[in-house]
C-alpha cells in the first residue's frame, strides 16, 4: 500500500491534487449499500430530545459557559 500512496504523492505533486474518485481508488474505500449501516447509536432512546439538542448545541461550540467570554 506504501508503494501505491508513493506513486500517487510523486504523480499529483507534478499534476496537482487528486480527484475525488481517484483517491478513493487508491485507497481502497468501500461505501456501505444499505444506507443503515451509517446509523449511530449514541444517543439512549430514552433520553428527552431536548437533552440531545442542548449537547449537541454544546459539542459544535455554541454554549458559552463564561459570560465575559
């Protein structure tokens, strides 16, 4: 694999950046057929909804927890 990611870095720093189906072919990404297989289970079903807005508002950095900030 070392030797394929080589011969990609030496071909694009000549011709400039890959496309995007290039570099999926080299590196040999698959993408799941069944679209729920990307579903997460990180949240507990039993929890309110609004507990998962208020952290997820918090994990994109919007809650400010310092009023001087």
């Amino acid at each position: 694999m070392q030797d394929a990611t080589d011969q990609l870095a030496q071909k694009y720093a000549r011709q400039g950046y890959p496309a995007v189906e290039e570099l999926i072919a080299a590196q040999g990404l698959t993408f799941p057929r069944d679209p729920r297989e990307l579903l997460g289970d990180f949240w507990p079903e039993e929890e309110p909804i609004d507990d998962f807005l208020n952290a997820l508002h918090d994990w994109r950095g919007h809650a400010k927890t310092d009023p001087a900030a």
